[in-house]
C-alpha cells in the first residue's frame, strides 16, 4: 500500500501505526503518512478526525510545507502533530 500511495503521490492514512512507521523509516522518500492512533475509531468518528486531519494538511501548504517524508499523528483526543519519517 505504502509503494501504491507513493507512486500515485497519495498521503496514506491507516491506523496500523507500529507497522507503517517501520516500513516509512525503511523507506528514503514517501508521499505521506496520516496515522489514526486510535485503532477502534467507529466509522463516523474516522471521518472526523480525517477531516480534522486534511484540514491541517491544508494549513500546512498554505504555510509552504508538504507531506514528503512528514507523517502526522492524530486521534479521538491526542492533537495533531507532524513528525519528519525517516
């Protein structure tokens, strides 16, 4: 999946944490990466926080960043924080 996303330069958004962030640090370049911290999200609050999510991905733009390399951490309570990976 993390291949597919970078070829078509999609940001990934999963909620397999552990295994993700081994395969972005294996990797030198990806397209992104949204992690769900919360892996029993119910389906309307997965789309909450995407949505809060792609909201501040678009601030980041508007502020001169993408997400190469950049993954962001988000959840039912935790805030947004993007990290450099690898």
């Amino acid at each position: 999946m993390l291949n597919a996303a970078f070829a078509e330069d999609r940001i990934l958004v999963t909620a397999n944490v552990a295994d993700f962030e081994k395969l972005a640090r294996a990797r030198d370049t990806h397209a992104g990466i949204v992690f769900l911290e919360d892996g029993d999200l119910l389906r309307h609050e997965q789309d909450a926080i995407i949505r809060r999510a792609i909201a501040a991905i678009e601030v980041e733009y508007q502020q001169g960043r993408d997400m190469v390399n950049r993954v962001l951490f988000t959840g039912r309570v935790t805030a947004a924080r993007f990290e450099e990976l690898p």
